[in-house]
C-alpha cells in the first residue's frame, strides 16, 4: 500500500464520516420543522426572552431601546426589511417597528403589538411580551407563506402611560393609507388572563355593530373549537366593544378602519371586586393567587413570568398558541373580499360558553366592599411573592378544590411545569432531544473534517 492509496483510504472515511453526519442533520431536521408549525411555541420562546433579556422596557429608556432593536433584528433574520420609524413626543423618542410582507392584492392588514411597559417591578412578560412574541411568531410564519392581502406587522412603541398610545397613534395618523387599510389586529396580553376574548366594533346610534373581523375570528375559532369569548356588555369603564383607549386598536378605530383586538382577561368573574373595591374592573385572573391586586396582574410584580409559570402553568403556551392559530387561519383566509364575506353579525349564543348568556355576567359590577382592609394593602414585590409561592407549596393540594371559579388549568396551581400537557412542552422535548442529536452530529462532522482535513494537508 503506497502513501497515496492510504491517503485515499482515510479520505473515503472522512467522506463516509461526512455522509452519516449529513444523514443525522437530516433527520434532526424533520422533527424540528415539524416543531416550528407548532403554534405558540416560537411565540412563547420570544415572549421569554424579552422577560429575561429586556425586562426594563419604559419608553424612552435604554432596555426600551434595546428591545426594540432586538425585534428589529428578529424581522431582518426573516428576511424582512425592516422600517423603523422615530419619532419625537414630550420630550422622549419613540421608535416603531414595521415588517411588511406583500401579498397579490395592495389591500392591507396591520397586525399591532405594542413592545414598551410599564416601569417598577412589572418585567411585562403578559403586557406584553406574549403580543409581542405572537406578532413575531405571525411574522416568521407568513415570511414564506404568499397571501392575498398585505400584511404589515407593526411593533409600537408608548402605548403605556404616562404618553398612552403614542406609537400607534402616530402611526395611524401618518404612516397608514386609509384607501388600502383592510383591517386592524391588535394582540395585547393573550397570555395569562383566565379566558381568551376577541372585541371588536362600534356602536351606531346605541346599537353595537360588530367589526367583519370580529366575526371573522369567532368563525374560524368557532370552526377550531377554540373558545373565543366576548366581552359582557356594561363592564364599564371598558364598554364592549373595548372603543376606549385601552389599547392600540384607538387610532385604528379612530381612522374609521375594522378591527378586532384579541386579550386574555376575567371579565366573566362573580366577585368583580376581588376583595378589592378600588379595582372593580382592573382584573385579569380570579386565582386566588391574585387577590393582593385584585386580580390583575398587567402592570403589577405578577407580571413576570417566573411568578405567572408558578400560579398558571401552561395557560400562557395554551392562549398564544390559540391566538396565534386563530390569527394565522384568518391571514391565510383573508381576501379583499372578506369585509363582504364577514358583515353579517355573528350570533354571540352561537359560541360555546358565550359570556353574553350569562346573566350574571351582563349584570353591573358590584362595588361594595368585601375586605375593606384590602383596599390600603400594597401590591406585594416579586420576591415576596415568590416567598408566599414556595410557603404554600406544601398546603397546595388542599387548597386547588377552592378555585370553582378558575380553570382547571388554574386549580393545578403547584404543578410541576413538566407535566404541562400542551403541544410547547411536546415541542420542547423534541427540542432538547435534537439538541442531543445535534451535537452527536457536530462531533461527526469534526471528525470528519478533522480526516478530510489531515488527507488534504498531507497530499501536499
Ligand atoms: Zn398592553
């Protein structure tokens, strides 16, 4: 055997080395595709690293700054072009982010989520890292997927107080054509509130009409058996259809173009107090875990998703994920003729569970006070939060029949993470299992470089 020949034989090694390394990549890959069409679970992943990376994100400061150039950065890795729009308010510098994706027609959908919160001990994982991660879930989806309408995915700065809404307010009144405008999607904290709602619409002369693309979602979630509620009506100071500035969907309406605003909230709770009568109407949960605020946990140190994971694990996946499936269904069903298609009002007994049959839920809320002590008592610190958490870790089981009113998801409040039933956990797995694979394959592929690499520096 001469040099050359046995050269030539480490060389068939290397490339058998390389071939089996390119097979197990290939079959890494299958099932990560497979995870990517999960919906929620890029959402998710998204919504964590904002939680974890930029938990600061009051407009004007540097994490707001800094979060922003991250989603931008999101976007470009998608291929997109990416329009950042600055603009100047009050003395503070807003920057929008829009990823606009062509479809056959110039009609345009916006689909809005706003990136700032509010500043103190919120790190804005619900409000609203979960819009924001379902935005960009959506973004990355319809990247390679070709629509008939326009779709421009807005990300908005300043929507929070003290300057509410300034990001989609200027946006809305400079930067949208009215002419093309087909329809608004706002997606603001669809993670941990107890039930998914969809509003949408306005009221003409004292009658409430409903946006095309309100029934629209009713109709495919319908469809998807997944329960969209909507909002009872006389819930004042947020009247259905949700017309208020409660969120970026304001300007929108204002401009006189459709919407349909998707949140995760507890407006069917009996006890619209929470032992709280200075918040009657400011709740997201009826957890029991909440009662400190109310039941709200937007803008409070329950948003953040190390605390949110503890009391309501997997509700946060579930929501995105139905937001994500709903909102992605209707993108891909959407046509310049789906106002046409969609007038007619969508009957609210024909959903499932519908919160409008309920009469209690149609009733004013009560304002009496159920613990006047409560009302003086602060909002607990994250750490202590935590504290009480792990105290009642041991009592938890006792306690889980107690909460009739929450979700069965909710009632498992103390439940190992891990034993979440939903696709994201699946989905992780799968993760971690190609992460096994793929570093068995990158040591496969050294090797077979390092032997490629050998041959080719000892021909010489
Ligand atoms: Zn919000």
């Amino acid at each position: 055997m001469n040099k050359n020949n046995h050269f030539l034989a480490v060389g068939r090694i290397g490339q058998l080395f390389l071939l089996l390394s390119i097979l197990m990549v290939l079959t890494i890959f299958a099932p990560s595709v497979q995870a990517e069409n999960t919906y929620g679970t890029d959402a998710y992943y998204y919504m964590k690293y904002l939680n974890d990376t930029y938990p600061d994100r009051e407009q004007g400061s540097e994490g707001n700054r800094q979060a922003g150039l991250w989603i931008q950065s999101q976007l470009q890795s998608m291929g997109y072009q990416v329009e950042q729009l600055v603009f100047e308010q009050d003395g503070i510098t807003f920057r929008n982010y829009i990823a606009q994706k062509p479809g056959t027609s110039a009609q345009t959908v916006y689909i809005g989520s706003h990136y700032d919160n509010v500043p103190g001990a919120s790190r804005g994982a619900e409000d609203n890292g979960t819009g924001v991660g379902v935005n960009l879930e959506l973004a990355r989806r319809f990247s390679q997927i070709p629509t008939q309408v326009t779709l421009n995915f807005c990300f908005f700065d300043g929507e929070e107080s003290p300057t509410s809404l300034a990001g989609s307010c200027n946006y809305a009144n400079l930067h949208v054509d009215t002419s093309t405008a087909l329809l608004y999607i706002n997606l603001d904290s669809v993670g941990a509130g107890d039930t998914l709602y969809a509003y949408g619409g306005d009221y003409v002369d004292g009658t409430l009409v409903r946006d095309w693309g309100y029934n629209m979602a009713q109709a495919i979630a319908s469809r998807l058996n997944i329960p969209l509620s909507s909002m009872p009506e006389g819930v004042t100071p947020y009247p259905s259809p949700t017309r208020t500035e409660a969120s970026d969907q304001y300007y929108f309406n204002q401009q006189g173009i459709p919407y349909v605003y998707f949140e995760a909230n507890a407006w069917l709770q009996t006890d619209r107090t929470m032992g709280n009568p200075e918040k009657p109407y400011f709740y997201n949960s009826v957890n029991p875990a909440f009662a400190s605020t109310g039941g709200q946990i937007i803008h409070t140190a329950f948003d953040d998703l190390s605390i949110l994971e503890k009391i309501l694990p997997g509700i946060m996946e579930t929501h995105m994920a139905q937001t994500s499936q709903i909102v992605s269904q209707m993108l891909t069903q959407l046509t310049p003729d789906s106002p046409a298609a969609y007038d007619a009002p969508w009957q609210t007994s024909d959903i499932s569970g519908s919160d409008t049959s309920d009469p209690d839920a149609a009733a004013l809320p009560q304002t009496e006070s159920a613990n006047a002590d409560s009302t003086s008592r602060p909002a607990p610190s994250a750490a202590e939060i935590l504290t009480s958490l792990a105290a009642s870790q041991a009592s938890a089981e006792n306690n889980t029949a107690s909460t009739s009113t929450a979700s069965s998801a909710n009632a498992e409040s103390d439940t190992d993470s891990s034993t979440m039933p939903t696709d994201a956990s699946d989905s992780n797995r799968e993760s971690s299992a190609s992460a096994w694979a793929a570093g068995a394959a990158a040591v496969l592929l050294a090797v077979g470089a390092a032997i490629l690499y050998r041959n080719i520096r000892h021909r010489k």
